[in-house]
C-alpha cells in the first residue's frame, strides 16, 4: 500500500508516481484525514468511508476541484448545502458557529 503523504498538496505533485485513481482515493483521504474524520459543517465526527468530498465553493458556481476548495461533510451536511453558498446554508442550518466557520475560512485562504 501507498504511505499517506503529509497533506493533500502532496498528491498534487505527485501525480507522477502514482496511476491517476490511486492518487485521487490518497488526497480524498488526506483531506478527510487533515480535518480529524469531522464534517466541516456540523462538527461530528465519523468513519474515514462515511464522510464525502464537498466543494465549499460548488463546482456550478465555477468551485474547481483543489485541496482549497475541498473540505470534509457528511453524506447529510453535503446533500442538504447543495449548490448553496456554505456561509448562508450553514448560519441557516447551523446558527451562528464561528470556530467551523473560521476553521472553513482559513482552510479556503490557505
């Protein structure tokens, strides 16, 4: 098996040496690994294989698919944001939660 490589930037400069598919499944689990197996929206906790990929930024309003713009939610938390601006959906489902939001924050401003 691959070791898992520091952080999600890693896989991007080593597309190289892996096949395409081996890298892609490696940063998924860099990400959802970076943020501790937690939904960035709700804060829970959860498995490595129940927690999705969401774009904070939605590929429909032109989010592209980088570390950046990718954070870990769960199946619930990403279904229910749809293509809704995170900051909006999450102080409507969520109320006001400024440590998620300042965690979102400066995972999307690196």
């Amino acid at each position: 098996m691959t070791p898992l490589l520091p952080n999600p930037d890693y896989y991007i400069a080593n597309l190289i040496t892996m096949t395409s598919s081996e890298a892609t499944r490696l940063w998924r689990r860099a990400i959802k690994e970076s943020f501790n197996c937690t939904c960035v929206y709700c804060g829970e906790s959860y498995d490595l294989h129940d927690l999705t990929i969401d774009h904070v930024r939605p590929r429909s309003s032109g989010g592209e698919t980088i570390s950046s713009n990718c954070v870990p939610a769960c199946r619930s938390c990403n279904q229910s944001k749809g293509s809704e601006h995170w900051e909006e959906w999450m102080l409507a489902r969520f109320g006001l939660h400024p440590e998620r939001k300042q965690l979102i924050l400066n995972h999307i401003n690196g």
